[in-house]
C-alpha cells in the first residue's frame, strides 16, 4: 500500500466453505478520488487456530469464487495436516524473529545461556543473506536451495578482517545453527523440510603439546616475566604463564580458566577441591597440591605488585591489571613467541588448548580409564575415546596420577626467583 492510499476496508462477500473459505472483497479510496478493489481468500486453519489470508489475482467476483476454491484444494492437504499454509507468504525475517524470541525464553528459563543466543542470533544472519540471494524463497523452497547450492555459496565468503577462507569449524557452527532454525519451522508446522548437509571435515586440533618442549617453555616464560619493565605487560605474562601451568596441570578449558574465582578453590580437611565451570558445564574436582601451588604463587605475585589487591574485589584469578573482570584475551603473539624461543619450528600450529590435550594425553598413556578422564575434565567418555583414539585405557583423582612420580604432585614451595621477584613490590 503506498503513502497515498487511504480508507481500507474489508468486506465479506460469501462463505465458499463455511468455517473453513471465506471471499472477502479489500477496497481502498486513494487521494485522487479512485478507489481500488482486490479480492482475498481466507482460509480458516482449525489445527494452528489461524488464518491465512490470500490476495488473488482474479479481478471479478465469479473468477474469486474459482479461484479461492482452487486454493482450497491446493491447500486442504497441509492444513489438515496442521501445517501453517500462511507461512508460504510471510518472509523469512518473520520466522527468525519468532525462532530468536523463542531462544531469548529459553535463556531466561536457564536452558540455554545468553551467550549461547548471542552465537544463534549471529549464525543465522548468513541465511538472511542466502534468502536474498536467491530471490526469497518460500521456507520449503529455501530448505530445497539451501541443501544443493549452501556449501558452494558460502565456501566462497571470506572473513571480512582478514581476507581468509572461513574455517570449517566456524561454518559448521552456522550449519547447526541453521539446521535448529529449520527443524523449530518444521515443529512449528510452518515448513515440512528440514536441510539434509554433511557437516565438514574438521583438521583435528587435539595435538598435545609437546613434552620435549615445556620445560623450556616455561623457563622462557620465566625470562619474559622477570624481563618485563612494564607492570601491565609482567601481570598479563604472569597470567599468561599460569593459565599454561593450570590447563597442563588439570586438563582445564581455557573458558574455564577466565571464569576461575578465587572463591572457587576450597579446603576440605587435608585435601583441596576446584569448582569449574565455563562452556555451559560445571565440576567440582581435587585439585593437586603443586597445581595449587603454582595458583598460591600467582596470588602471592599480585598481591606483591599491587598493594591494593585482595580477592574480594578482584575476584577473578586471571583478572586484567587492576581490574575486577577476568582477562578475555590471551594473546596468540605471546604463546607462539615463546614457543618460537623453546625452539619449536611449528610453534603457530598449536592453540592454547593443546595444553589441556597434553594433560589428557598423558593422564590415558600413564594407565587412566578413558572414564575416568571424561569426569575428571568435564567430557563424555566417547568423546575422550574418539578424539583420543589409540591411546591407552585400563578409578577419581588417584588413578588420573597413577604413574606420575610423587614429587610432581607434591605442593613446592615458591620458586626462589618469584620470591624475590615478589619481594621487590610494585
């Protein structure tokens, strides 16, 4: 309707099939005095309790009656059926609004988180685009489209910063994403396809790091901290240097590792106990003595270097300097820098997960129960045994350390270098 149009009105002509078609003549009088007249057929959908209301091509009452009849037959089948014909003419927008709002419930409700959501919201903006592209379709039409022309259309989009082929890990992502919103359209009886796409292959990226290089990893990360004249820079290195320390020592998540509180490291008699949660899972596991020394040094460091600091108001173990939020970047530069230093040739190819993978790999090669590994970090026994497939198996906290000597559990006392590094302040 345009900016002129004035004075709508909808009147019903006849009932074609009573309680299900109905003929109802729109007509409008414009500014300039004409008035304009479409007819529409409303079929009534008794299983989603709506109406769809069709604008037909016919310009004369007898050539409605036929053709509303007509649509009747085309569509009594689905809306027997209970599926929403109305949706064939809504556009996509429609859809995603009332799937994201449904996302939007789910959080509130604790199902999902609001991460989670914000993830949704971004994926499905490429199939905004894929709609576009091919000239918006209806939602089964669009499922046909995207089935046989998505992979080739979206393999040949770059990511926008860097110019780089998006990584089929992220375009796996999208695809789940996309799949959820097509089964919600199904559920809902607005469309009855579901895309049928192979996901892609994945480069695996479990490879642990290597055990010839850690100590002398950590030594250059040694050096760099002692090295360093800035403040920021030494604290975001010590954090740094300790999130390795941690992942290698527990087979953490980095997530976990940003969300870690002080809070979350308890005393239960002789032993100690760390909450973990991050990735929308939670655990609670012991927590070596050495491990919790290495923890204990880092507090000790902060409070030396920053008179002000206490874990009450900074309540994150891996905080920004001087601030109560937790770090949320480590920087790639950094790890491959050092790794560059310890000697490593291909020190880019790994991420800072490989450190919980060493830890995993380890923990199975020293006799662990592939079990008892997915409780202790947080993951399902088959995903331990597919991606760490060829590793050894053979009970929660004992059997993970079974063969690793004493001396590597035992809580040390701080090194004399942090000591003194310590005790020069801020």
């Amino acid at each position: 309707m345009t900016k002129s149009s004035t004075k709508i009105t909808d009147e019903k002509i006849a009932d074609l099939i009573r309680g299900k078609l109905a003929l109802i003549r729109r007509s409008w009088s414009r500014k300039d005095g004409s008035t304009t007249t479409v007819y529409r057929a409303r079929l009534w959908q008794s299983k989603v309790k709506r109406y769809t209301v069709i604008t037909l091509d016919a310009d004369n009452l007898d050539s409605a009656r036929q053709e509303s009849y007509s649509l009747w037959s085309q569509h009594a089948a689905d809306i027997e059926e209970g599926r929403d014909v109305g949706s064939v003419h809504r556009k996509l927008n429609f859809f995603i609004e009332e799937f994201l709002q449904f996302q939007d419930q789910r959080a509130k409700d604790g199902q999902i988180t609001s991460k989670r959501v914000d993830v949704i919201r971004h994926s499905i903006a490429s199939l905004k685009r894929f709609y576009e592209v091919e000239g918006r379709p209806s939602l089964d039409e669009l499922a046909r489209k995207y089935t046989v022309k998505w992979h080739n259309w979206r393999g040949k989009e770059k990511v926008k910063i860097t110019g780089k082929p998006l990584s089929a890990r992220f375009r796996n992502n999208e695809l789940n994403t996309h799949k959820q919103f097509f089964r919600w359209c199904a559920d809902m009886r607005y469309s009855s396809i579901i895309p049928n796409l192979e996901s892609l292959k994945v480069k695996r990226t479990n490879e642990p790091f290597p055990k010839a290089f850690y100590s002398k990893l950590l030594a250059v990360s040694r050096k760099e901290v002692q090295d360093a004249r800035d403040k920021r820079i030494r604290w975001e290195l010590m954090n740094y240097r300790y999130v390795i320390l941690l992942m290698s020592g527990i087979g953490c998540r980095v997530t976990e590792t940003r969300q870690l509180r002080w809070s979350d490291i308890s005393t239960r008699g002789d032993k100690t106990f760390i909450y973990l949660h991050g990735k929308d899972k939670e655990r609670t596991v012991r927590l070596p003595d050495r491990v919790y020394g290495h923890l204990m040094d880092l507090r000790k460091f902060k409070e030396a270097n920053w008179s002000n600091y206490n874990s009450s108001d900074y309540p994150f173990v891996f905080n920004a300097y001087r601030s109560p939020t937790p770090s949320n970047y480590y920087s790639p530069d950094v790890r491959r820098r050092w790794m560059e230093k310890a000697g490593m040739k291909n020190g880019a190819e790994y991420e800072l997960v490989c450190f919980r993978h060493k830890f995993i790999t380890e923990a199975l090669n020293s006799g662990a129960h592939s079990l008892t590994v997915a409780k202790y970090c947080g993951t399902s026994q088959r995903m331990i045994e597919q991606t760490y497939e060829g590793l050894v198996d053979t009970q929660v906290y004992d059997l993970v350390f079974k063969n690793v000597p004493n001396d590597a559990l035992t809580r040390n006392e701080t090194p004399q270098w942090l000591e003194q590094f310590s005790a020069q302040g801020e």
